[in-house]
C-alpha cells in the first residue's frame, strides 16, 4: 500500500512538473508492473508508450554507438601502426650502424670509406676514368665526321643520277 | 570542426532527431528522414559560420523550426486542397477504435496538444532531457518550460482519465 502511496504522490508532482527524471523513472518502472489499482491503471498506456519509445530510442543509439566505436578502434590501430613502424626502422638502422652517427659517410664500391683523403683520390681515380672514356668518345666521334665528309663529296654524284633517272 | 567531427556528433544524434520528427509526421519515415537532412544541412552551414558550443541543442533546435515548418506548409497546401480532409474528434469511429484496442501510438496521444505542448512532452517523456536543456531547444526559459509541460501533461490525464470512465460504463 504503501509504494502505492508514494506513486500516487509522485503522479500529482509530474502532472505539475515539479518531477525531476529520476522521479519520472521510477513512475515508468511502476507502471511497467503489473498495475492493480483502478485508479492507477488509467496512467499505465501513457507512461507504457513514453517508456516503448524511450527504449526504442535507446536500442537506435545502442547500434550507433558500437557501430562506431569499432570504426574509430580501427582507425586508431592503423594511426600506431604506422608510428611503430617508424620506430621499428629507427631503432633497426641504429642497431646495424651503431657507430657511425657522426663520422662521414661514404661507401664507394662496396667499401666503407671513414678517411677523407684515401675517399678523395678515390673520387679523383674514378673521374680519370671518366675523363678516358669522354676522350674515347672524342675519338668515335672524330671518325664520324669523317663519314660525314665522305657523305657530302657523294651529294653531287647522287644530285647527278636522280638528274639521270628523271631524263629517262 | 572537421567534417569527420560532423559526422560522428551527427551519427550519433541521428536516432534521437529521427524519433523527433517522426512525432511530427503521418506519412512515413522518409518524410522524417528529409527533415532531419534538412537540419543536417542547416547545423552544417551554422558551424561554417562558428564554433558550436552545445551541437545537440542547437540541432534540435533548428529540427524542432524545420517540423513547424513542415506542419505550416502542410496546413497551407494540403487542407485547402484536399476536400477529403478530415479532422479527427473525440467522436471519431477511427480514434474510437484507436483507444478500445488500446493501440499504443504515442502520437494519438500528443495529438490533441498544441505543438509547443507536445515537443516539450516529447524532449521530456520520451528524450529524457532536463529542464534547461529543453528550455535552450525551444528557446525559452525553464520556467516556461515548467508550464508548457504541466498543461500537456494536465490535458493527458484528462484524456487518460475520461477514456478509462468510457471503458467502464
């Protein structure tokens, strides 16, 4: 009889707005019940259709919310993914060169070269070499323009026959 | 905010904004879908323009503007036009029918209030938002709210109470 009371209590307070929403759960619960008073039972459809739709709001945003949680959970993997890739290749390179932070660096056929002097002759052995082969190439290229020039003495005999074949 | 941030304060009011509209409708839910784009697309032009502080009210705010417009225009185009209009009373065999089954339509029940009456019960009753939180969706202050809310709900309890004397006799 007593939560009876109590309902009947709150019921007036919602009807004047005074309720605060925990109140008004308490009223939605009740009514969820099975109701037995007469009086009360007018009120049980009403507070039953805010307390469906409620839930049904609910449910909706239940699904939204896991739909996206998972969608940012992913998103965020791939984000430290590739950060701790970054890191794996820092923490990689450091560990196979481990001495060599600060010295110059310079590997020339294979050969890891620390002293700058032996590295610059190096560098001055392979420009020679360079330079041999643009003289080569000189060369080839002198032996061409003397094919030109043989070309050049032919044009007059070539001018001569198509002269020839156009009289025929 | 970034339209990413958009999506996810939008996604996750979808549901809510859809129930709201869907109070305001008869025909469907596609026409309360419509709505909600179109508040969508309201709350998205206003955030290019500045900072929202509270996304929530503000988008119930423009969606409870979009529905009241929705019912002017309805009032305007579809009433006049439409010789078999028809206002459902009391009498009606329909809603007669309608409280004998007992249908449990939330909307039969908010349709007898005027709209202020029935968003204000539909924020509370339904949504679950405080005071001030309603107030700052219909503009307004708490105190009006308070009113708002004892009306609707005094007019419920007379519909609630004459329907139970009308079983019983």
């Amino acid at each position: 009889m007593e939560k009876i009371d109590e309902v009947k209590a709150l019921l007036e307070r919602y009807f004047n707005a005074e309720t605060t929403l925990k109140e008004e759960q308490i009223l939605r619960d009740y009514f969820r019940t099975d109701v037995k008073d007469e009086e009360l039972l007018a009120y049980k459809p009403l507070f039953n259709c805010f307390s469906d739709e409620a839930d049904k709001i609910k449910e909706l945003e239940h699904i939204d919310t896991s739909i996206q949680s998972t969608s940012l959970k992913r998103s965020f993997h791939f984000r430290w993914i590739s950060v701790a890739a970054a890191a794996a290749l820092a923490l990689f390179t450091y560990l196979i060169m481990p001495e060599r932070g600060d010295s110059l660096k310079l590997i020339i056929d294979g050969v890891n070269v620390y002293n700058k002097e032996l590295a610059m002759s190096k560098a001055d052995g392979q420009m020679s070499n360079i330079n041999s082969m643009m003289g080569k190439f000189k060369n080839s290229t002198a032996q061409l323009e003397s094919m030109g020039k043989v070309g050049d003495a032919l044009s007059p005999l070539r001018s001569m026959g198509k002269a020839m074949t156009q009289n025929d | 905010m970034t339209p990413q941030e958009f999506n996810i304060v939008v996604s996750k009011l979808r549901p809510r904004l859809i129930n709201f509209a869907s109070g305001f409708v008869k025909d469907g839910a596609s026409t309360a879908d419509d709505m909600v784009q179109e508040a969508i697309i309201k709350l998205w032009k206003s955030s290019e323009l500045q900072e929202i502080r509270n996304p929530e009210a503000l988008t119930m705010h423009i969606l409870k503007n979009v529905c009241l417009d929705y019912l002017k225009l309805k009032k305007n185009n579809m009433d006049s036009l439409n010789p078999n209009f028809h206002i459902y009373t009391d009498n009606d065999p329909l809603v007669a029918v309608e409280h004998k089954d007992e249908l449990c339509s939330i909307n039969s029940y908010l349709s007898i209030l005027p709209h202020d009456q029935m968003i204000a019960v539909r924020l509370r009753d339904i949504m679950g938002y405080e005071m001030d939180e309603i107030a700052k969706i219909l503009g307004t202050s708490e105190g009006n709210v308070r009113t708002l809310l004892s009306r609707a709900r005094q007019r419920l309890r007379e519909k609630l109470l004459a329907n139970g004397k009308d079983r019983r006799s």
